[in-house]
C-alpha cells in the first residue's frame, strides 16, 4: 500500500469528510439532479447512489449472483447492491485494514440479518484472495485510480470470473496516451501531484482487459454526468482557483475524463 493511500484512507476517514456526504467516496453521477438550484446533501448522497447503480446496470442482472467490489471503502455500495439488485452474495474488498474496519461497522446490522449475503474481505486488487472463477461479476467504483499495477489487477480479475462473467470498473483517466498528461495533471490536482492518483489512458485499461483474455473490453465516457456536478458541489465548499475545482478544468482541458470499462470472460 502507498503511504498515500495508506494516509488518505487511514485515521482521518476521508468517508467522514463532508464532501463525501452518506459515506461514499465517489464524485458522483449527477444526470437526474437540477444543477440550476442549490444543492441539497441529499441531491449529494443520490449522486453518489446513482453511479454505483450505473456500475451496477452495466453489470447485467445481478440476482443470483456473486458479486465482489473492489476497493469497496465502507461498504455502502456494497450495501446499495444487496439491497437494490439481489445478488446471492456481494463481497466487499479492500487493502486498508481501517476502511474493512469502518465498513463492518457501517454495516454491523446489514452482516447480522444477511450473514450468507454480505461480507468484507482484505486483499489487494493485483493480489485476490479468491478462487479461481468465484463471482459472477468484479466491480470498482473510483478505486481504480489507485492500483498500484492495472495489468495485474485486470488479469485477477479475469481470473476470479467465472465464464461468462463480466468485470466493470468506473473511475477517471487520461483519453489517451500523451506524455504530458500526467505532469499537467499534477500541476492542478494535489491527488496526482502526492501520488494518491495515478495518470493513466484508458485504453491502458482496455487493452491490459483484452491481453487478460476477456472480450469486448470497452470505455464508455460519462464524463459530461459527473464533472459539472462534482464542480457544482464543490463551488459551496471551495473558491475558483483553488485545486479541487481544477478537476473541472483538466476535464474542459481534455487531459482527464471518467469512464465506465466493461469487459466480458468468454464462456468456456
């Protein structure tokens, strides 16, 4: 783990930070609230709710299913799957001891009456304690921008599918593979220039899904439904010119975008 990320996501609880209103720690997917009007921390937590649901949508039918998210903080999109699609089993992976802490407690009523339905587990995302074809579908939602080696994690994935299993990751990338990119972006965003995030095209990740063995690895940009109104959210809190309103700016700038990566493991 990268001192970073052990940081960002140790003692302070960034879930606790009121930006990341609901216990989210996502940007969020602002297509169904009026930007126009002020923001409620309701509109705020909806945001955050409706990216997973667009992870989860892209996933297929998930009753049944076993399900793992990966990176899965305190758990409440984890929560949000089980209580919203029905899967058999949703498990919740993350490296940090303290998040898998936070999300046990979180969710300690969810674990009590669902003790076959829920569960949290630690592990890397380039390292999954998992079996060989264990769920259904591998999910992450903004975590991404945090792996430490996207090769890897793209072939655990493939691995712990099982045929015909779908992986979908949501997170933010460069469009493409300039150079420059990842200077520009640490020059306006202090997540790139610490090293919490990393630059990194998203066809980086298309093709590492395709090498893995997996078909039809494709990126899909949302970019338009969540950059507004993360700037929008952000414009109560911060003043223009401050850094995290340069999110914005790299998006109009062309140098970052969010996307959502699907790709399929054939069937056998």
């Amino acid at each position: 783990m990268r001192a970073a990320v052990r940081e960002t996501y140790g003692p302070a609880d960034l879930g606790s930070v009121p930006v990341f209103a609901g216990g989210f720690i996502n940007f969020g997917y602002w297509r169904s609230i009026d930007l126009a009007g002020p923001l409620t921390v309701d509109d705020r937590v909806r945001s955050q709710e409706d990216l997973y649901r667009q992870v989860l949508d892209a996933a297929g039918p998930l009753a049944g299913r076993r399900i793992v998210e990966v990176g899965c903080g305190l758990g409440v999109g984890c929560a949000l799957a089980l209580r919203e699609y029905g899967p058999e089993r949703v498990t919740g992976m993350d490296i940090h001891p303290q998040q898998l802490d936070r999300a046990r407690r979180a969710n300690a009523d969810l674990l009590d009456t669902s003790p076959s339905g829920l569960r949290f587990v630690r592990g890397a995302a380039e390292q999954m304690p998992f079996e060989d074809g264990e769920f259904d579908v591998v999910h992450s939602v903004e975590a991404a921008q945090h792996f430490d080696d996207m090769t890897a994690f793209t072939r655990e994935a493939a691995r712990v599918l099982r045929p015909g299993g779908r992986v979908v990751v949501a997170s933010f990338f460069t469009p493409d593979d300039d150079p420059d990119h990842g200077a520009r972006l640490a020059s306006y965003l202090e997540t790139f220039a610490d090293g919490l995030d990393i630059a990194r095209p998203v066809t980086l990740v298309t093709d590492a899904f395709t090498r893995a063995g997996l078909t039809d690895a494709r990126a899909v940009s949302i970019g338009p439904d969540v950059w507004q109104g993360w700037d929008r959210w952000l414009s109560d809190q911060w003043k223009p010119g401050t850094w995290p309103r340069n999110f914005l700016k790299a998006y109009e700038q062309r140098i970052l975008d969010y996307y959502v990566v699907t790709a399929t493991r054939p069937p056998d």
